[in-house]
C-alpha cells in the first residue's frame, strides 16, 4: 500500500483514510496542538501507511517558514568540517529546525553564487556557507535579499556576516609559545594551499617569527593527512638546527612525532611540537601532542544563531567578522631549552 501510494498521496487520502476532514490533515502536519491524541496518532498511521509527505510550501505559507537551514561546505570529510556540520545540526534540532546539507563544486566557476542558486530551489529559510577553500567570486558575491546568508570563512565581506576561527592567531600563539621555551626559531608543516586556513596559518606563523627577528625556515609542504606529517618529520629529525614544529593540523602533527621517533629521535627531548584543532582527543590514548583547541561547536553555534536572527529580520552587521580564539593546551610534546 505503502509503496502504491508514496509518491502521489495526498492529504485528501490521508483524510478519507483516517476518518477525518482534510483540515485536521493540515493540523496535525503543521503540529498544532488543537487535536485529539488519538486523532492525531490516527491521523499519523494514516500518514505513515500510505506514504504521505507534508507540502513544504503549505507549511512555509502557514508559519511564514520551513523551520529548515541550509549549509553547503566543499567537504565534508575534514575534521573541522564535520564538527561544524556536526554543531549547526545539533543547534537546529534543539530549536525545531531540520538542515539540507548541499556540497560545494569547486569548478563551478561562481560556486558561491550557484550554490545560493541552488538554495532558492529548496526549502530552506536561510544559508550557512562553510569556505574553507578561495573561491573565485567572493569578492563580488550578492546574497539574494529574500534569502539570508552567513559566511563561514576568513572575512570580513562586503555584502554577509561572517565568522570563523583566529587562523591567524591561533598560529602566532603557538609560534609565540615554542619562542617562549628558548627555541631560536620553529619550523612549519603547512595544510594545502588551496585553504583558507593553512594559509592564514602560515602566515601567522611567519609573521610572529619576524616579530620576533627569528630566522623564517623553509616551509614543508603537507596536506592535513599523518602520512605527509610524518614524512615531514622523518624529513626535520635530519636538520640539526630544527628543535620546534608548528603543523598546521593535529593529523599532520602527531605524523610528525611518530615520524621523528621513526628518525632515531625523541619528542619532545629533540623536538618540540605543537599542532592544531585538537582533533585527536579521545582518539589517541595517552595523548602528549600540545595544541591549539578550535572552538567549532562555538562557531556553529553562532552561526546558527545568526541565521536565524537574520530569518527575524535583525541580520549581523555585514562588514564585520567575528572571530573565536583557540586555546592553547598544553601537553608533553614540548621541552622548555631555557
């Protein structure tokens, strides 16, 4: 019956199925509380045996919203990624929202805006977009008035609110702190260059150490995976002057540590390092690696709330990026040479 009916079921059906007026259908789709327990349960077996779906239009026309938020990222593997998605989806249920999740195609040659273009199609009441890669038409993207946009991503941007981690800050911090321990100057395993973050990384790294007069090694190139952290690290154990490692990532970091006891070398009595996001915890028993902790459920959570505002009518100052700050937390895979 069930399979006979799913696509072409109507409330009509589930009314002359149930028992009941086509109006009490539309009650009990939109939650109204004006219906009887067992009518509604009866109303819902009706539903459920004929495969009725409730029309998102009628409930958008009812409510004056879909109570649904859309996010579209590039990829959802990365760890950041998905403790974001993880965040705005948990923040959604808890506030009666479901979420469509849409992914990003970075050859679209305006994939900002074709994403938002593919939003408009679907019901949803407002738009995160998670960039974590450039992407070409950021500078002249337009959100659609009828259709509130937020901005996961280094910002700030002219026409949308946005947020994100301190990039940039979370990597000066831990540059600052390996200088601090004595070291003369700290070498840098970067993520790929095709993201924000490995970039905004780097470049907090290199500048804190000119802040510093430090000497600015040469960059080894990885790409978020252990595999390249650690071959970075068998690489780094044979340099004599390098005593201390920023890596952009916890994946490439803890590569890395494995890689230079792999060399004949000990972390941190050789080789101090610290990494960053702090997404090994509760992974790696006994875990030792220092880094810098991102706040991503924080991140999803404003952002959310953003969206949301915006849905209200009282949309962020556009312009204007917030930023969260890591944490700096402390282990034992960094030596004081003081």
């Amino acid at each position: 019956m069930a399979g006979k009916h799913a696509r072409w079921a109507s409330m009509q059906d589930v009314a002359k199925e149930a028992g009941v007026s086509p109006q009490t259908v539309s009650r009990v789709s939109n939650g109204s509380e004006a219906v009887k327990p067992d009518t509604r349960d009866r109303v819902q077996q009706a539903m459920q045996k004929l495969g009725y779906r409730p029309n998102f239009a009628g409930r958008a026309l009812k409510h004056g919203r879909f109570k649904n938020v859309g996010v579209a990222m590039f990829n959802m593997n990365t760890y950041g990624n998905m403790s974001l998605l993880q965040g705005i989806t948990d923040c959604a249920v808890s506030h009666g929202y479901a979420t469509t999740v849409l992914t990003m195609d970075p050859h679209e040659g305006h994939p900002l805006q074709h994403a938002v273009e593919q939003m408009k199609n679907l019901p949803v009441d407002g738009v995160i977009l998670v960039l974590e890669q450039r992407v070409s038409d950021f500078a002249g993207f337009i959100p659609p008035k009828d259709l509130p946009v937020i901005l996961i991503t280094e910002g700030p941007a002219d026409h949308c609110p946005t947020i994100d981690d301190d990039q940039y800050g979370c990597a000066s911090t831990a540059t600052d702190y390996l200088l601090s321990k004595g070291h003369k100057t700290v070498y840098h395993i970067a993520g790929p260059q095709h993201s924000q973050a490995a970039v905004s990384r780097q470049r907090g790294w290199k500048d804190a150490l000119l802040q510093q007069g430090k000497s600015v090694p040469d960059v080894i190139q990885g790409d978020w995976n252990a595999d390249s952290g650690f071959e970075a690290g068998r690489r780094l154990a044979q340099d004599p002057q390098c005593t201390a490692i920023f890596a952009s990532n916890d994946q490439m970091a803890y590569g890395a540590m494995q890689g230079i006891i792999n060399a004949g070398k000990r972390v941190p009595e050789d080789i101090s390092i610290v990494g960053v996001d702090d997404s090994l915890r509760g992974l790696v028993p006994n875990l030792t690696l220092s880094t810098m902790r991102l706040h991503f459920s924080e991140i999803a959570t404003t952002a959310f709330s953003m969206v949301l505002q915006a849905c209200e009518g009282n949309s962020p100052e556009v312009g204007v990026k917030k930023v969260i700050a890591a944490e700096l937390v402390e282990r034992a895979s960094v030596r004081d040479v003081n």
